[in-house]
C-alpha cells in the first residue's frame, strides 16, 4: 500500500493516474478547486479499491493555503510515497499578448503556484529521507512558440526549477519526476482536432506510474515525444523564428 497524493485531481490526466493507484489498493489524498467533481472523483476511487481517500478543497493560487492544505493531507496519509502536480490551465495566447495581467494569471497558474507546491513539498519530504515529488510539464516547455508561448513559457520554467530541485535532493533519498506530456485527449484540449500523435489519459497515467517506479528524472510520454522535441530543440532560431508551427 502506498501513499499518494494528487494535486489537481479533477484534471483527466490525474484522475487516471489515481485509478491506477486505487486499483492497486493504495491511500489517497486527492486536492482540487472544485467540490462536487472533486467528491466525484473520491467516491469513483474508493469503489476502485482504494484503501481509503480523503479530500481537500483549494485553488491552487491560494498561496496562503499551500502550507496548511498540505499538512493536512500529509497527515490524513500518514506520509507521503508519491505527489503528483496535475493542476493546469490552456492560457488565451492572445488574451494574454494583450493584457498583461492575464497573462500574469495564467503564470501563476502553471508555473508559480506548481513552485510554491513544490518547494513545500520538497520541504516536507527532505528530512524524512523518502518520497517522490511528480510535475506535469508539457513537451510546449521545450521551446517558444508563438501560438503558445505563455503556457510554453510556465511550463519551461517548472522544467528548470525541478531540474535544480532534483540536484538539491540528489543523495536525500528524494527523488524528482519531470513529467512533459504531448497531446493529450482531455477536456483541456476539448476544442483540438485530434491525429496521430494524440495520446489517451490512461496511457499518460500508465507512463506516469512506471517513471515513477523506475525514479526516471525527465519523461516525455508517450516516448516518441523525445525525438519530435530533440528535432524540434535542433532547428536554429534564426529558421524557427520564421515558421509558423
Ligand atoms: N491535455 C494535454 O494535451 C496536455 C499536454 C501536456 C501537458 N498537460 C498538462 O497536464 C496537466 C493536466 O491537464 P489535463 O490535460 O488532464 O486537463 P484537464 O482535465 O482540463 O485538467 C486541468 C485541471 O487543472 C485544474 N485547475 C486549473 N486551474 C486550477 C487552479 N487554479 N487551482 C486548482 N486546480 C486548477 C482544473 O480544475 P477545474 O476542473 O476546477 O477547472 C482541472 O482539474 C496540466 O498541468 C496540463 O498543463 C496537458
């Protein structure tokens, strides 16, 4: 039996991830904004197999709230063996190009909130010796794209914060799971036409619980999506700069 905790459970990538952990028989914390999918998603669980599961509701911007809400958590479980970051949110890219303080919101959603959760965490954990702490990122982390930049940018940013966690905690016994998804058929892509390359929550889920046994640093899942990135990342900006992609 082990301990997780999910924050952001309502997201369909999370959700999935916490049927696997159910089904395996495992306790949970689950933390989300929104009460009745949030008690939806606990009862689901328990009926899965979940040894038991609690549930806690906060905005993930409600910094104030980061310390508390996480204790409590922590001692519902009786410790933590995994936290999962899921909370996110697919900015306006051109909202936020014309105001400044969207664009400041949809930060603070994908990035500063997630490094805020992740320094408490990481805080708790450490003097225990034990622990993984996962983020979900996004492939969008790898490079600035005008059609998504914001997003690109928050997400690139909790990469780069996490790789400097991971060599803080390297030898605590701590381990630092970067989790950059491709495209993903969720309600956050909703509007998308979906191809090839699309991926199902449960095969993200799937990829997210074997990294994390493994203790891997940096996943792309689907795995493909590291040689698409590793190209990507190879065309000079003086070439990229003029693509429309
Ligand atoms: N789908 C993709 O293609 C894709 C690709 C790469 C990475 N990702 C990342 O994967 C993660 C999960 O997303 P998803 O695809 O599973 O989409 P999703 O089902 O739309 O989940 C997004 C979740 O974030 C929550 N959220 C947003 N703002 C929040 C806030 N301020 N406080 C608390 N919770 C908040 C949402 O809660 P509400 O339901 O209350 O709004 C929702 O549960 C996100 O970090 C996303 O950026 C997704």
């Amino acid at each position: 039996m082990k301990k997780i905790l999910i924050i952001g459970a309502t997201s369909a990538i999370a959700e999935a991830t916490a049927r696997l952990h159910a089904e395996d028989g495992d306790r949970l914390a689950l933390i989300a904004r929104n009460e009745s999918h949030l008690e939806a998603v606990a009862q689901d669980l328990r009926q899965r197999g979940a040894e038991s599961v609690s549930s806690f509701v906060m905005d993930a911007n409600d910094f104030a709230r980061h310390e508390e809400v996480l204790a409590a958590a922590d001692e519902s479980l009786g410790g933590i063996d995994f936290a999962l970051i899921a909370h996110g949110t697919l900015p306006d890219q051109e909202l936020c190009e014309r105001s400044a303080q969207s664009m400041r919101d949809e930060f603070s959603t994908n990035c500063t909130s997630t490094l805020s959760l992740v320094t408490v965490l990481a805080n708790m954990l450490e003097p225990r010796g034990a622990g993984s702490i996962g983020v979900i990122t996004s492939v969008a982390g790898d490079r600035g794209r005008a059609s998504n930049y914001v997003y690109g940018a928050a997400k690139g940013a909790v990469g780069l914060f996490l790789g400097g966690l991971r060599n803080r905690l390297h030898g605590s016994g701590v381990h630092v799971l970067t989790i950059k998804p491709g495209f993903v058929d969720t309600p956050m892509t909703a509007d998308f036409s979906k191809g090839p390359l699309w991926a199902t929550p449960s095969v993200i889920a799937k990829g997210i619980r074997s990294a994390q046994k493994r203790r891997r640093d940096v996943v792309h899942l689907p795995g493909f999506w590291l040689m698409i990135m590793l190209l990507i990342r190879l065309i000079p900006e003086r070439i990229f700069k003029r693509l429309s992609i």
